[in-house]
C-alpha cells in the first residue's frame, strides 16, 4: 500500500513482465530486461543467460607457458569473471514477434525474441568494440 492521496490505494509495482505465446511464457526483470524464468505448460524453469568477461593474461609468446591471450588463445589472468549488467531498452510488440533490448556500459548488447508459432526463443548479442583504454585485454 502507498499513500497516493487521502485515500490508500495499491500501486502495481511492474519489476517484472511476461513475454508470451502459445508455447511458452517467459518472465523478464524490467529493470535488466533479462529472463529470469521460462514457464512451460508442465514446468517453471529459472533461467539466466548472462555474459561475462576475464582479463587477458599478458605473455611473451616463447612457449606455450609464456603465451600471451589473445585471437584462438583464451588464457585469462583471472580465475572469476567480471559481471556484465545490463539495463533494458525497451520492447517491441507486433503480430509476428515480441522483442527486448538491453544494453551496458561494457559495450554489448543482448536481444530476446518469441515468435509467435515457435516453440523456442531466440537471442542474439554484439559484443564492442571492446574498450582497452586502460591497456588491458579482455576476453568475452
């Protein structure tokens, strides 16, 4: 409940919402604009995609102890990687498919879309270009 004027009345809080069709529901946090949960008609499922990044180790390519991380070669400095968050853009509903956008401050970018007729969800992603002004490789 929230005071809104002399009289309570419930505000609907919209934190998250659905992105359906015949097939599935899948539950976005509006906030991210990322899946939290897919809903099938015999399960509920939490779901996460999520991209993350390491720092590239730096080498000095004599031997294969020494290389350095780099185009085929993921060899990175740490062993956890840096969280990548995502603020949402917004939705696209028509007809045919039902789209969200979100982007964030590390340069990617991720999309979902449900088709309507489909019995999957698609979800494409650009990543950079990837910022090394600080001098230090990074590995997506």
């Amino acid at each position: 409940m929230r005071m809104l004027s002399d009289e309570p009345k419930v505000v609907e809080r919209f934190d998250e919402f659905y992105m359906e069709n015949e097939y599935m529901k899948l539950r976005i946090d509006n906030r991210t604009g990322q899946i939290t949960h897919m809903i099938l008609p015999d399960r509920t499922t939490n779901l996460n995609i999520q991209i993350y990044y390491w720092t590239g180790c730096y080498g000095d390519n004599t031997n294969t102890s020494q290389r350095s991380s780099g185009a085929y070669i993921f060899r990175p400095k740490t062993k956890i990687p840096y969280d990548i968050t995502y603020t949402s853009n917004g939705t696209v509903k028509g007809p045919v498919v039902t789209e969200i956008r979100a982007t964030s401050d590390q340069n990617t970018l991720t999309t979902f879309r449900l088709y309507k007729g489909l019995n999957y969800f698609e979800h494409d992603f650009v990543i950079g270009p990837i910022n090394v002004d600080d001098n230090v490789g990074k590995e997506f």
